[in-house]
C-alpha cells in the first residue's frame, strides 16, 4: 500500500511541528524516518495514523484519502519504544487482543496469533506475561500485535530504543526479516543514523519539520543533498573545511584540493566553498597530500581512528582498519582520495 503526504501541515500552539512536509511511502518498502529530536518524526507518523489531526494537507493510503478518517477505520499497525503491552494478559492474549476486540471467532484468532507467533519465532513464548518475557521478546510480541491484523501500514516509532547495544543490533536484522517476510509497507522513525543505513530500503531525512533528502542509504551518503544530510550520517561525522575556489581547485590553509571537471566548470576564482572530507578517504600513501600532527588515536575494536590536527586547526579524522599504527603527536604525511570529496556552496546545497 503506497501512503502519500502531500503538503502536510501541523502546529502545536506556536510550535510549527511539520510545514508542508511531502513524502510518499511505497508499497511494501521499509522506509527510515530520520532526523534530529524535535524535528516532527513522531508527529508525522501519529498524523498517519490518525492520532493527530493535520492542520492542512492530505494523507492518502493508496487511492484512499484517510485524511479525516479517525484511527480505528485507517488499517494501521503501530508499535511503539514502549512496548505497552498488557501485563496481566499472556503473550498470546496481548496478541489476540486487536482480533478480540472485533470479535473474530476463537479458531480465526487462534490460526491468527499462531501464524504471526511463527514468523516473529515466539511460538514457545505464547503462555508466558510480560514480566516473564526479556526486552527484546517483549518487542516481538509487540511487532506480533501490530501486525496480527494484516495492517496495510506499519508504523514504528523507535522500536529499539529501550534495548541494550547487543540486543539492538539482533533485532535491527530480525525486523528486517520480518519486514521482508510479511511484505508490510513499513515506516521506522529513529534517530539513530545507523540504524536507519543499516535497516531500511530508503530513508527520509527531517529537520525542523521538513524533509531534507529522501534517498537509499547510499544515495544519502554518497550523493547528500546539503551539509545537513552530509553531517548527519556517517561515523565519524564528515569534516568540513570553508576555503576558496583558486585556478580550479580548493583552497583553504594548509589544504589545496582538485575539484572534479565537472565541478570546475561551475565554480569561479575566488567563490566561498566549504569541502566535505569523510574519515574513509584519508589514508596513508594516498595521493593528494594531507599533513599534520595526530592529536588522538582511538582503537576502535578492528580499525583504529586518528585525529589529524592541520596547520590551521582543523581536525581532520582517518578510519584505518587494523590496531593503530601510530601514534599521538607523531607528524604525519599521508593522502587523501579525491574522489570521495564532497564540495558545498556556501548556502550548504551540494556542489
Ligand atoms: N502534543 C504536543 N504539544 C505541543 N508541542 C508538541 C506536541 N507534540 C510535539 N510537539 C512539538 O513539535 C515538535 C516536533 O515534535 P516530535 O515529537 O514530532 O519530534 P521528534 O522528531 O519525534 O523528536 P524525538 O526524536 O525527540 O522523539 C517539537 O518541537 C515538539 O516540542
Ligand atoms: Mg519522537
């Protein structure tokens, strides 16, 4: 089911939580709402519900306009950071519960609740109360409530918050699976850029209650529209450098960096550009020469992670695979990849 947003407004006394916000969902993707906090995820996904009513714009699930449709009538399944399960009722009754309250017949229920048990794989889990349950199985029977009733949406909203790393990064995989399996059009709001890379099919990036970039992962990190989605993803966090075009190429301090031809074509002598310098694409032995002093090293399990202090005071930072081979204070001389560089005009749009 394709969900569309078109021009959705909502404020909240004075705050303006989303203005004009576009987007549309597609039929059976898993699409990552991320952004900041306070920028309107939660507000854009309980306005698709229907727990909040918009101020203007529309809401359409397919050809269905459900823009003034109140929750219950809008087919949707929703799971929250809390996973506000039940706590006297079993596994299975807080999984029956959405089938109970329509009064479906008990055989209906039970073939129900079994199947959607099977592919959350909880089906040993049914007879047990939520305090018997551990984070992580207590948000499957949640998943598994959402879903019993084949909504034509899923809407999660931080489902993984509450869970310890470990956890976290199982359930991302798991939710993944299920997503695919079930084939559900699902929208996951988080905050977390790497679970939104790592999860979803595309994401939406929101800031102030406006989309910034709506993208796959690697179209989001490879070709960011702006210097917020470029800061936003991406650990370590993108370096920027504000410097000048000079005779077709980057200059600022102790940095001067070849643009691409294409670039050069559009950029004049002179003109305020900021460069964008990943971790990745500073190594040593590469060719367009960066140097400084290593202000710290972090060992970081199978890379190690620099700081490189330059002339200028930028920190520039390396992601090298490997335990550290150098060390704090040692003056270095190592390259950079030109091809990963990503320039911006000084308003922040991409270059
Ligand atoms: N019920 C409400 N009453 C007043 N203001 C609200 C209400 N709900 C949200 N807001 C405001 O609207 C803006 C967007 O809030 P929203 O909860 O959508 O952010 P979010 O992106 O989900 O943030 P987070 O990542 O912290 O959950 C914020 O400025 C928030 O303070
Ligand atoms: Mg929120």
């Amino acid at each position: 089911m394709d969900i569309w947003l078109q021009d959705v407004s909502k404020s909240f006394d004075k705050v303006s939580a989303l203005q004009g916000l576009e987007l549309h969902v597609r039929s059976g993707e898993l699409l990552g709402l991320l952004g900041p906090s306070g920028c309107g995820k939660t507000t854009a996904l309980f306005s698709i519900c229907g727990l909040h009513r918009i101020d203007a714009g529309r809401i359409l699930f397919g050809e269905r306009d459900v823009t003034h449709l109140p929750p219950q009538a809008r087919n949707v399944g929703l799971v929250f950071q809390s996973y506000a399960l039940y706590p006297h009722l079993t596994s299975y009754e807080n999984i029956a519960f959405p089938l109970r309250v329509r009064r479906m017949k008990k055989d209906v229920v039970d073939e129900r609740v079994c199947r959607i048990a099977e592919i959350l794989q909880i089906e040993t889990l049914l007879e047990r109360r939520p305090e018997q349950l551990s984070g992580g199985q207590q948000q499957r029977v949640a998943v598994a409530r959402a879903l019993v009733r084949d909504p034509d949406v899923l809407l999660m909203d931080e489902p993984l918050a509450n869970l310890d790393a470990r956890l976290r990064l199982e359930m991302r995989s798991e939710l993944r699976r299920i997503q695919r399996d079930t084939g559900t059009t699902t929208l996951l709001v988080t905050h977390d850029q790497s679970e939104a890379m790592s999860m979803c099919d595309r994401i939406a990036l929101m800031n102030g209650g406006r989309l910034e970039q709506v993208g796959s992962p690697e179209e989001i990190y490879r070709q960011p529209a702006n210097q917020f989605v470029a800061g936003f993803v991406g650990t370590p966090t993108i370096v920027f450098c504000e410097g000048r075009a000079k005779s077709g190429r980057f200059v600022s301090g102790s940095l001067d960096l070849p643009v691409s031809a294409d670039l050069k074509t559009r950029i004049h002598d002179g003109a305020k550009i900021i460069a964008g310098i990943r971790a990745e694409i500073v190594q040593p032995h590469l060719s367009v020469p960066v140097q400084g002093t290593i202000a710290f090293v972090e060992p970081v399990g199978r890379e190690s992670h620099y700081g490189i202090l330059l002339g200028d005071g930028t920190t520039l930072r390396s992601v090298q695979t490997g335990a550290p081979r150098f060390h704090s204070g040692e003056t270095i001389s190592w390259g950079l990849d030109p091809k990963g560089l990503l320039f911006f005009a000084h308003d922040g749009t991409r270059l």
